[in-house]
C-alpha cells in the first residue's frame, strides 16, 4: 500500500526523506524535532543555520547525515489554537509543500511524523485525519511510498465505547473456538462430527443452519464457485457499478497492484489486501470470507486482527479510518489508510 500508519520512532525509518516538525528558527527544540537534530548530530543544525528559517506552512529540505534517511524536510505547522484561525489549511500545506520537495528531490519513500499534534496542540486524531486525506490526494497523481510515524498510542482516540464493544466481540469469539466449528460447518454446510454436536449445537441451531442453507442462493453460489480471486474481485465491482479506480484508491490500493490482479486471472493477493478490497466493495461476511477464500485465506478467530474485521463487517462499518483507528488500539497492524 503507498500510504502506511506505522508505530515507530522517526529517526529509525530508512527513507529517502523524514519530516521533521520544527519552529520557524529551524534551529531545533524538543519532540520529534529534539529527536531528529540529535540523531542526525551538529551538521544537521549547521546546515539549519544557513536556511535562514521557515515560514509556518512552508518546508525546506537538508541533508540527514547520521539518520538513516537521506534527507531531511523541515516544515513548520501551525500552533492550534481552537481549530478557527486557519490552522487546518496551514497543516494542509506542510503536508503537501513537503510531498512537493520530497518529489522534486526524487524520494521514493517518506516518512511524516504527525506534525504539531504535539507541543502544538493539534488533536492528533483530526491532525492524523489531515495528514492521510492530503497524502492521499497526492498519491492518486504520484507514485511513492509514505508512512506515518506515530510514536504515542494517544494519536487514535477510539471511543470508549467502540473500544469495549470490540473487547466484548473478541472475547466472545477468540475464546469460543468450539463454536468457531459449528459456525465454520454452517457456513460449509458440511455435517458437524458427532462430538460437536454434542458440545452444544442444539436442535434450535440446527434449525438456525437449515434457515441460512435455504436462504443463502446455493446455485448463484455454485455458478461462482471455481471463480477466481481476480475474476471475483472484478465482477463485484462491476455489480457494485464502482470503477477500477474507485475501488482501489477508496482504500488506498495500489493503481499497480491492481493492474496485476486485473491482468492476471490467477493472481493471489496478500491477506491484508484482499481484505482491503473486501472492504472496499464493502462486501457482506460471507462475501468477505467467499473472496479470501478464492486467495487461499479464511478469516480465523484464533488472530484478532481478523476478528475485529470481522466485527466491523458484521456491523456494515467499512470506513477505513475507524477500522484503522480499532485495529491500532489493540496493537494490530492497519489496514491501508
Ligand atoms: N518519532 C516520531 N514521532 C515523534 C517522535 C519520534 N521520535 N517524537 C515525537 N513524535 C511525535 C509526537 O508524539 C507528536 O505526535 O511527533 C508529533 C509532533 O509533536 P512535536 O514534536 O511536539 O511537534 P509539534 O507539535 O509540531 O510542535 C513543534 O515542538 O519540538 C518543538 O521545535 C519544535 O517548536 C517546535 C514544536
């Protein structure tokens, strides 16, 4: 994916180009700013010096000496004050003032921190929200690779709510292996072992199973049956009238990738990106497990990663940004923002 939410500490990333948040002096302060001057050593701020600093909004570009990045692109957000005096707009243009040198110098891979949602004072939900719809709007027209470095936790506010419900959701279905059978064999409708059966399938589920069996559209389920990933993928977008572009950028897929999966009818994805493009089409669980199943993968309620896909399916939520903000409250990789 060309956009990446990761958690790590900036001056460890090996990119072409790190962006550091400084002050309008450039001649370094405390968070990542503090961080970056002191891993990249005096160079770095002897080279400051001679940019005669920056102003808010702006970004300039230096060496990056002892980081592991190439270079490093100085921009300048805006203090939030209460969200009314132009700061949303200013902490636009860093972003993309940054993406526009980072180009010009030919980087192929950049890392942002998430500019002034520190000292700064930006909520750094709303700052996180800036930085991936700027980002994201520069990479329909260009081909990079960007991450975001978030380095606290604090960075996604999940609801207190949200956070339970998923806690409740996991626990019901992490621990409940047994039944994790008993869903699998309705869902396969395959007959269970007698000892499953046993380990309470009541007469009332059986009657459950025998419902879904004559609800689910058993011949439009065997017409697709020997489909393909790439074929499946293709026909739900045509179903679901999206384009090509429409599904792949809605979740920030990458335009090759795609182009692969279209030219290849036996083309396997990654597990992360078929469930990308499940979310995506916004298909149904069962689509969703139908489509990672055509890519040789199974939702498995042994991984809660899956699982809280899986909760969010369930609930018919497939906004990228909340699942994002879910799966990284439980310490689990994200999904292409
Ligand atoms: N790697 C990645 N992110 C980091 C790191 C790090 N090593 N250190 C801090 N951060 C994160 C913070 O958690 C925050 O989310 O960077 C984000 C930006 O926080 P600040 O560094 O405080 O930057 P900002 O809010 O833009 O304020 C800029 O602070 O350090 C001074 O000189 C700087 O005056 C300027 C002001």
């Amino acid at each position: 994916m060309p956009l990446e939410i990761v958690r790590n500490d900036i001056t460890k990333m090996t990119v072409d180009a790190i962006v550091n948040a400084a002050n309008e002096s450039l001649l370094g302060g405390g968070g990542v700013d503090g961080a970056i001057h002191y891993a990249a050593g005096p160079e770095l701020l002897a080279e400051c010096k001679t940019l005669d600093g920056c102003k808010t909004g702006k970004a300039k570009i230096t060496g990056g000496y002892n980081l592991p990045a190439k270079y490093v692109i100085h921009t300048v957000g805006p203090v939030y004050e209460d969200g009314k005096h132009g700061e949303k707009s200013l902490l636009e243009s860093c972003y993309r003032e940054s993406l526009a040198l980072a180009k010009k110098h030919n980087c192929e891979t950049v890392a942002f921190p998430l500019i002034s949602s520190g000292v700064y004072g930006y909520p750094k939900d709303q700052a996180l929200k800036v930085a991936i719809d700027v980002i994201s709007v520069f990479l329909l027209e260009n081909d990079m690779m960007v991450y975001i470095v978030i380095f606290d936790k604090a960075a996604y506010k999940i609801s207190e709510k949200l956070f339970s419900d998923i806690t409740e959701y996991i626990d019901d279905n992490y621990v409940d292996e047994h039944t994790d059978y008993r869903r699998e064999s309705m869902r396969m409708n395959t007959p269970m072992a007698p000892m499953q059966a046993s380990v309470g399938l009541f007469e009332s589920d059986l009657c459950e199973c025998k419902a879904m069996m004559a609800e689910e559209d058993l011949d439009a389920k065997l017409k697709h049956i020997d489909e393909s990933f790439s074929q499946m993928l293709l026909r739900k977008i045509d179903e679901k009238g999206m384009t090509d572009a429409e599904c792949y950028k809605k979740d920030n897929i990458d335009r090759k990738l795609f182009s692969k999966i279209r030219s290849d009818v036996h083309y396997k994805p990654s597990k992360p990106t078929a469930i990308a493009f499940a979310i995506s089409l916004e298909l149904s669980l069962d689509e969703t497990e139908d489509m990672l199943k055509k890519a040789g993968f199974a939702l498995s309620h042994s991984n809660k990663f899956d699982i809280i896909i899986e909760y969010f399916i369930s609930k018919g939520n497939y906004n990228i940004f909340e699942i994002n903000e879910a799966l990284f409250a439980f310490d689990q990789s994200l999904l292409g923002a």
